[in-house]
C-alpha cells in the first residue's frame, strides 16, 4: 500500500507538471491533445514491440479500451481550453470538483450505495471552485472547460480500475492512446469551427515540450497511476489528483508569476480543497488502521 500511494503522488507530481507544459506550447489545445497522445501511443508503441508485448485482442475488448481513450482525449482537449482561456492556476484547481463526480460515478458504475461522506467531501472542494469563480467571473469559458475535464477525469479512473484486472497498464496505455487520436481526427474539425487554430505544425519548442509531455508525464506517469490503481481505490486516486492544482499552481507562481494576478478569493478556494484532500486522506488512513486492527484481532 505504501508503495501505490508513493507511486501515486509521483503521478500526480508529473500531472501538476502537464498544465505547465500546456502554457509553453503555443499550439491551439486540439492539436496539442492530438500530438500528446499520438507521440505517447507511437513511444508506448515501440516498446511494446520491441518487448514483443504488443498484441490483438477481441474487438469487444479492444473497443473498450480504445472507448477510455476517447474520454481521456475529451479530458485533456477541455483542460489544455480552460488553461488557454483562463490561466494555469485557476485550471488546474477547477479539477478538484473530480471527487464530486466520482462520489456519484463510482456507485453508480460498480453497482454500490452512495457513500455520503465521499459527497459532502466532494462538495467542500466544489465551493472551493464556486469561491474561485465568483471572484475571477472574465475566467467563465476557462472555468467551464476545467469542470467538464473534471468531469470526463473521474469517469476513466472508474473504468481502467476493472480493466486493469485483466491488461498491463504499458498495454492499456498505448490503446487508448491510440483510442484518444482516433476521437482527435473524428471531432477536431468540428471542434475548430467553434475554436479555430491559428497554426498546426508544431515549432521546435512545441515540439520538444510535446516530447517531455507524451514520454515523461504521459507514458511514465500514467504507468505509474495505473499500476497505484491495483492497490488504491478510484475515489482515493481522484481525490489524491486534487493535490495536482497545488504542485501546478507552485509552479505557475515561480515560471508565470501568476500570484501577481490573483487576490484572497482564490487561496481561499484552494484553502477548502486542501481541507478536502485532507480529510479524505485521513479517513483512508483511519480505515486502513481499523481493518489491520481487526484482522489482527485487536
């Protein structure tokens, strides 16, 4: 168990790290989707073969990992439009309200009753969105996007959780990769009518970020979310990524100096997230500690 929640917290490290990257390249947010995750699906791709793990599957099961993929690409094309149309700090904290999703998604997807505290925790770190809103109201469109890409975050967790029972995590990975750059080329024209591109090739500094983006916080780091997954629960692993906005908004504050740009009603919604994640965490831990203790006959 240790072990998945340091494997964890490094994935949500490198996660903080994505929104960063995003600022850097200059692309429009579709075509930085679609590249990510072609070049993550191309690295993953080669690896496999080489390790002679590449493989076909039925094509129920294939659909269904390719399906996740669709979603993830849906995820990342409406982060990556919330952090172009507001800033890096306010996108990456509109993903706490991830917890509020699941507490409803989880249940209703694996068939169990809604737990109420995993709610009401959801919903203390959705105020700490709705504060951030309401003071920053020329943020709206951005904002928006970032709950959609909660939204879309909590649901592929859920899913890849039953489908790791039976799939690798370096194998999962490379197809929905795959499944995010077909639902690329299918949407992005229609995306562009409302979102227009001002350029499609990548610059040099584009295209070496895109790198550092797909090999490093792509394919290693959802390596290591997956194989967290194993041990931790998805509502724990979704509510874990809230501490994603902490490391991100660090990070914009030391390379972007947005903490010039943004007053009290902020710290005070990422205050609520943080209680949050907190508590969260602390329940786990007390639940873990009881279920040891009963096995031991304490």
């Amino acid at each position: 168990m240790k072990k998945a929640f340091i494997q964890l917290h490094a994935a949500v490290l490198l996660a903080g790290f994505t929104a960063i990257l995003g600022k850097l390249i200059e692309l429009n947010e579709g075509y930085l989707t679609a590249y990510r995750m072609f070049l993550s699906a191309l690295i993953l791709g080669v690896i496999l073969f080489f390790n002679k793990k590449l493989h076909t599957y039925s094509a129920k099961n294939t659909f269904k990992m390719l399906g996740v993929g669709a979603i993830i690409s849906l995820h990342w094309l409406t982060f990556y439009g919330s952090i172009k149309y507001s800033n890096v700090s306010v996108s990456v904290t509109c993903l706490s309200s991830i917890g509020f999703f699941t507490s409803f998604f989880e249940p209703l997807i694996n068939r169990r009753r809604i737990d109420i505290v995993e709610v009401l925790l959801g919903l203390l770190a959705i105020a700490g969105v709705y504060l951030i809103f309401s003071f920053y109201p020329e943020f709206k469109t951005g904002i928006i996007f970032g709950i959609i890409s909660a939204m879309l975050a909590s649901l592929f967790p859920i899913i890849n959780k039953r489908l790791l029972e039976t799939y690798s995590s370096n194998t999962l990975t490379f197809f929905e990769m795959s499944g995010g750059v077909l639902a690329m080329c299918c949407l992005l024209p229609f995306y562009f009518h409302f979102f227009p591109a001002t350029y499609f090739i990548p610059t040099l500094s584009d295209f070496l970020w895109l790198l550092v983006l797909s090999a490093v916080c792509t394919v290693f780091a959802f390596y290591l979310s997956l194989n967290s997954l194993k041990k931790i629960s998805a509502f724990t692993t979704n509510l874990t990524y809230n501490f994603e906005p902490i490391y991100s908004i660090l990070l914009a504050f030391i390379i972007f100096k947005e903490n010039k740009f943004l007053g009290s009603g902020f710290y005070y919604g990422v205050a609520l997230i943080l209680l949050a994640v907190s508590l969260q965490m602390l329940r786990v831990y007390h639940d873990r500690k009881k279920d040891r203790s009963l096995e031991l006959g304490i």
